[in-house]
C-alpha cells in the first residue's frame, strides 16, 4: 500500500487530518468498478447520499432532471447509505433497479458507503471536515444532503434534504 492509499483510508485520514484534493479519494461505482472522481476536473460535481425508501426518495427525479439540464458543467453522483433509518436495504442490483425503474436515473451511482462514524468513507470524511476540505465542517443529518464541488475540486457548499435538487440555493452556482 502506497503512502496515498494509507492517506484513503477512513482511520488514517482521521488521524492525519491533512489536506489532500478530493480527486485522489478512491471509491467504486454501484457495479464495483472504480471511479476515478479526477475525469470530472473541469465540471461541478454535486455529491448526494440516497435511499431507496425515505421520504426524500422523490428527489431522485429531480437529480435526474439537474444531471440532464446541466450536463455540460456538472456531474451528478449518489451514494446509497444505509444509515439513517435502514432506509438503503438493498444491494446493488436492487438498488441500480430501483433507480432506473422508477426515476430513470442515469447519472452515476457509487457502492454502498458510510457518511458518518466510524466506517465514513473518506470521500464524506473530506466533504464534511473544514481540516479537508479547506471550507467548513458539518455532519450528514438525513438521506439526500447535498454537497457541491467546484471544477476544481474546492467545496462551495453543502444543503440539508430539503433543498429540492433544482432549488436556486443550487442552481445559482452553476
């Protein structure tokens, strides 16, 4: 393992606390393939964490909907988490079926991760910790929190689940 691997993984970063670009945050697709989040240099990225079966689970629609109107400037990445109410239960095949069926989903999905304690994944590590990310700090609160990177990897902001996916608060950014 590399001196960068070491630095991915959750315990190490915590430990360390030293700020690094999240494009060289290592996760995989729902399909277990790696994504490598250095391809969208150039592009917003809007990272969610989704559920299949919370009361937000509607705003899948609407994530679509941002993906497809700016797909020139922004990406659009969910991470289904089981978190908050045992509301993710499937696996990835249920859950990449669920998404295509019933919103039509499209934009890219990634395995399965924590968003906080002790097994967060660094991608929400860096994300959520102003040591990381260079810009604040906060903690996921519920399914479909919202967080969005600029095109060169610097945090602009982060919104609770009730900011609708197309909300202004959003959109103004891009």
């Amino acid at each position: 393992m590399n001196t960068l691997d070491k630095a991915k993984t959750p315990t190490t970063v915590a430990a360390n606390k030293k700020k690094y670009s999240i494009y060289d945050i290592a996760i995989n697709g729902l399909d277990g393939k790696p994504i490598s989040l250095k391809t969208f240099r150039g592009k917003k990225i809007l990272f969610v964490n989704v559920a299949s079966e919370c009361g937000f689970t509607n705003q899948y629609k609407e994530l679509q909907s941002l993906s497809d109107t700016y797909a020139d400037k922004l990406v659009v990445i969910g991470s289904p988490c089981n978190q908050f109410g045992k509301q993710e239960p499937g696996n990835a095949s249920q859950i990449q079926e669920f998404c295509e069926l019933n919103f039509g989903v499209t934009f890219l999905l990634t395995e399965k991760i924590a968003v906080k304690g002790s097994n967060q994944h660094p991608l929400y590590e860096w994300l959520t910790s102003k040591k990381l990310n260079g810009k604040k700090s906060s903690s996921v609160k519920w399914n479909f929190q919202k967080y969005l990177v600029d095109e060169k990897g610097n945090l602009i902001d982060y919104y609770f689940s009730i900011t609708k996916p197309m909300s202004s608060k959003i959109t103004k950014h891009l």
